[in-house]
C-alpha cells in the first residue's frame, strides 16, 4: 500500500520518520523523500547541462507511479525498456515527445503500438531496424554495443558493433529508415566518471559518421556510493566531458544535436530507505545470524548485486545506541528457507533483539521496482511524501 505524506519541508527518510512510519505502519517498509528527489534532480541539472540537453530517467530503476509523476512534472524525460513501463510513463504525465524506447528483441505487435502512440525507439539491431520500417517507423536510433567502442566498457549483448554502424545505417535507410540517434549502455554503478569517458568520447567520434543524426543517448553509469566509504561521484566532471563532446559534434556535422542523458539509478537511489524489523536472532556454526520480516523477494538488490552491499543502519525505538554500544559481525537474512535469503552483513550490538529496526540505505533504486511473488511474500508498504 503506498502513502503519500503531505509536504512539510522536513526529511521523511531521517531516523526519527522511519521509526514513527514503522510503528504505525508496521515492517517491512520502504520510504522515498520527495524533497531529496527534488534536490537530486536539481543537482543533476545543473551539473549534467549543456545546450540542446535533456534529462532523462530510466524507469526500470524505480516504477512507483508516484516518483515517475514527480519526475514527469519537473521537467524531465524517460527511458523505457517495456511496453508496460511506456503506458506507464505516459499515464504517469510524461509526454510522447519525452519519452523513449530503448530494448532488445522487440516485437512487432509492440513497435505497432509504440508507432501509434508516438514514442520513438532506439533499435538494437539491424533486423530491428528492419521492423520498425515495414510497420511504418521512418525514423529510428541504434544502440551501440559499449565495448566496441573500445573505452575498456565490460563486453555484453547490446547493441550492434561500432565498425558496423556505417553498414547498418547505409542498409536501414535502403529500407527506408533513417538511424536519427545513437544511443550507448555505459555500464552500471560506476563509481566515478572516468570509467566513462572514453566510451563517451568514441561514441561522440561515431556520432559524426551517421547522416542523419540528431541525437545521441547516453545511458546508465553513474554510480552510487552504496558503502558509503569512497568519493562521491564528479557529476562537474562528467557535465564538462560532454559538453566538449557535443560541441566537437555539432561544429563537425553542421546542425543541433541533442544530447540525452540517462541516470536512472542515481537519481532516486540515495533518496529513499527500507526499513524492516528484527525477528530472531541465532548463532550458527560461529556465524551470527539476524532474522528479520523481509526477504530478497521485496528487497532484491543484495541478492542480485552482492558486490555493492547497502550501508545497515540498526534503529532502536525508545532506546537510541549509545556511542559505547558494543558491536560484532552479524548476516542479516530474510525470513524465508531460501538459502541465499541474505540482505547483507553489519556490525550490530551484540545485544540486538527482536523488535530492533534494521535500515538499509540508498533504497530508491533497483529495490522495489526488482521485487517478485517469489517466496510468496506480500508486498512492502510504501510512504512518499
């Protein structure tokens, strides 16, 4: 159930909220501060700006219809991977204009849709391309597989080759398809901005050798400092890199290019939390264990990204941990008989009890847009505000 809590100009995702949320609400819980959003993607705006530059959200990174509806009312575009997730978007206020459809195997039936609804699409393939052109689509973009490029970008299925782009574009327009845009997956939770930069710069360079481009796309990278123990991301940094690029752009093909930028999981990442509550506590083979009432079925990421595990804070309602608390190495697992239920690790006191609140930060993002009836758990609460 999802409650939205009128604007009062405080910090809904502070401690002291999350404990008066859980008593009243009960556990599992996850909270999202719309006011940090708001910052977020103030930030992000004025750091990742460049002329002709727009600012999109990929919406698998959090679906709530409540955050796409904040989102589509500052301003911003998105990035959908699923026909669903297109309605969405548009039900949720973006407009057709801002929106668009960046996947892999598509169908035809879908691009009919995406055609009628006046969504554009960025193709993964020629034959795609091929497709989008005899259900009418005229224009499209291509996505561009990342290590091809040649910037170090980790080798995966996305996209065609950079040395075949040339071919592909000259064979699409010979069925009628103009390749408009490129658009690239740089990757995933980069921790700073010179992982990127010279999958960027090559793409910008490809850019120059398509006809008829006008825009380029860049999706995914930036990172989230899930730890919370290393530098945060240079989002100037990033911002500067572009904009060289896209002048170099603009001065070599003659005409405006638009730049898209594609941040999903830093932008609401940081702004929400998920609170769930203690229920047993064990020691097994000289591995302490914390039961708690989620599970990796409402909070997904430790499950499926192990090597960025969230920072665990404990919450004591009515008994806050003094600075002397002594503390020991704990396993925080789920309240299921799946084996590899684990949230995650922490240094917890040594007296933690049932009841004990546990808060997972950096919630906003890849959480509970991941969550699934896998192991028959209900679905968390939700409070915006």
């Amino acid at each position: 159930m999802t409650v939205l809590i009128p604007a009062v100009g405080d910090d809904i995702t502070a401690d002291d909220s999350l404990v008066a949320f859980a008593l009243d609400r009960g556990t599992p819980l996850y909270v999202l501060g719309l006011m940090s959003l708001r910052e977020r993607v103030r930030e992000m705006s004025d750091r990742l700006t460049w002329p002709r530059g727009r600012l999109y959200f990929a919406t698998m990174a959090n679906d709530h219809p409540a955050v796409l509806a904040e989102l589509a009312g500052l301003g911003l575009g998105a990035c959908v991977n699923s026909m669903p997730h297109a309605l969405l978007a548009l039900e949720s206020g973006f407009r057709p204009a801002n929106v668009q459809f960046t996947s892999t195997g598509t169908t035809v039936a879908d691009m009919r849709e995406l055609l009628a609804l006046g969504i554009s699409v960025n193709a993964d393939s020629l034959g795609q391309l091929w497709q989008w052109g005899e259900v009418g689509g005229r224009r499209a973009g291509l996505r561009v597989n990342a290590a091809s490029l040649g910037g170090g970008a980790p080798r995966d299925r996305i996209g065609v080759e950079a040395g075949q782009v040339t071919d592909v574009v000259a064979a699409a327009m010979e069925r009628g398809v103009d390749v408009a845009g490129l658009h690239v997956y740089t990757g995933t939770n980069h921790p700073c901005a010179a992982a990127m930069l010279p999958t960027l710069d090559a793409l910008f360079a490809l850019a120059e050798a398509v006809p008829g481009v006008t825009y380029v796309n860049v999706g995914g990278g930036i990172g989230v400092d899930y730890a919370h123990n290393g530098v945060p991301f240079d989002l100037g940094s990033l911002g500067e890199r572009i904009r060289d690029c896209h002048r170099r752009l603009e001065a070599a093909v003659g005409r405006d290019i638009t730049v898209i930028m594609e941040p999903g999981r830093a932008m609401t990442g940081p702004c929400g939390r998920f609170v769930t509550a203690v229920t047993d506590v064990k020691t097994l083979a000289s591995v302490r264990y914390v039961a708690v009432d989620a599970s990796v079925a409402m909070f997904p990421r430790p499950l499926q990204h192990p090597e960025s595990p969230h920072r665990i804070k404990i919450l004591r309602p009515g008994a806050p941990a003094g600075p002397d608390e002594r503390t020991s190495q704990a396993v925080v697992v789920g309240r299921t008989t799946y084996s590899r239920d684990v949230l995650g690790q922490a240094q917890l006191p040594d007296d933690v009890r049932v009841g004990d609140l546990l808060v997972f930060d950096d919630a906003g993002a890849y959480c509970q847009s991941m969550a699934s009836r896998f192991l028959g758990q209900r679905e968390p609460s939700f409070v915006l505000g």
